[in-house]
C-alpha cells in the first residue's frame, strides 16, 4: 500500500500528460499528491514525509512556471523540470542526513531497529539508488529533446526501467542486508564497518 502511495502522483502524471495540457497535469497531480499526504496523515495516522511535501513543490513550481512563463514548453522538458525537482528534493533528504527512505522505514521496524548504524546506512544507500533512478528517467527526457526522431514511448521507457529497479531494489536491499549478515534484534540490518 505504501509503495502504491508513493508511486501514485508518478504514475498519474505521467498518464495525464499524454491526455491533457501540461498545467492541467501538473496542477492535477499536485491536487492527488496533497490527497496522498491526507490519506497518509487522517486515515493511517501517519507523519508527513520529505518526498510527497516535495513532490507538491516541485509539480506546483513547474505548473506555475509553465502556466504563467512558458506555456508552450515541451512535454520532455516538463518531465526533465519534474524530474530535477524530484532528484534535489531525495538529494536535499541526503544532505540533511534524513534520507527520505527513512520516514518509511522507521514506521516498519521498531525503535531499537531504527537507531542501529546498519539501518540508517541501508536507507543512504536505497536513497542514493532513487536518486540514480531519477538521473536516468532525467536522461531519457534530455535524449527526447535532443534526439527529435526518438519515439515518446523511449522515455517511458527509460522511467519505468528507472523505477521499477528502484523499487525492486528498495525490497530486496535490506533483506540481502539480513540474510548476509544476520538479524541480530528483530529486524535489524548491522553495520558493515
């Protein structure tokens, strides 16, 4: 249900922007992410997190910057803005020390888990794949621009390549963390050092 939460705008976006106008996706897209945070906050008593409270930045921005700047821009170059929003809001997480995967895996493990240098080093590196995931989708939107005889399917493509290995990753890392290394208390992922 989690991962669905998550992917939801994503993959809502990326279906509107082949029916509607750009703003129209992008505002769209802000309205379902806010929806997300709501179903998250009110019906599973959950925190807000890093990633969709950026997500509504980054579709809002661009929606403002294509609705009031630049309404003719291109459907790659609208993926490519959202796509470099998405990768500073999980590099941002980085730099604070907060990888954004950590506000959903702490709500999986219990406290005791979550403090162990193991897990936290998990999380950087599950992060560091998403960020990955978004310089590849963001590759894919920059060949569309460039390369004008690709097809659109190319950079979809690329995006579901990107993110289906992201999330594979993202469920099999700490389990391959486990088994290599044991489970100490519970759910634990030792460190490596």
């Amino acid at each position: 249900m989690t991962i669905f939460l998550i992917l939801a705008p994503y993959g809502a976006f990326a279906v509107l922007m082949m029916l509607v106008p750009a703003a129209v996706s992008l505002f769209a897209t802000v309205a379902i992410c806010l929806a997300t945070i709501a179903f998250e906050r009110f019906v599973r008593g959950r925190a807000v997190k890093m990633l969709p409270a950026g997500a509504v930045l980054t579709f809002a921005a661009v929606g403002c910057y294509v609705l009031l700047v630049d309404p003719g821009m291109s459907t790659s170059a609208v993926k490519f803005s959202v796509d470099v929003g998405m990768l500073l809001v999980i590099l941002a997480s980085i730099a604070v020390r907060r990888p954004f995967t950590l506000q959903y895996a702490r709500e999986e493990v219990d406290a005791e888990t979550a403090k162990l240098p193991g897990f936290i080093r998990a999380n950087y590196i599950i992060s560091w794949v998403w960020a990955a995931s978004m310089v590849a989708m963001m590759i894919g939107n920059v060949a569309l621009i460039y390369v004008p005889g690709l097809p659109i399917w190319s950079s979809l493509l690329v995006a579901f390549a990107a993110r289906n290995c992201a999330i594979y990753f993202t469920k099999w890392y700490p389990e391959h963390r486990k088994a290599k290394y044991g489970a100490p208390p519970a759910t634990a992922l030792p460190d490596t050092h």
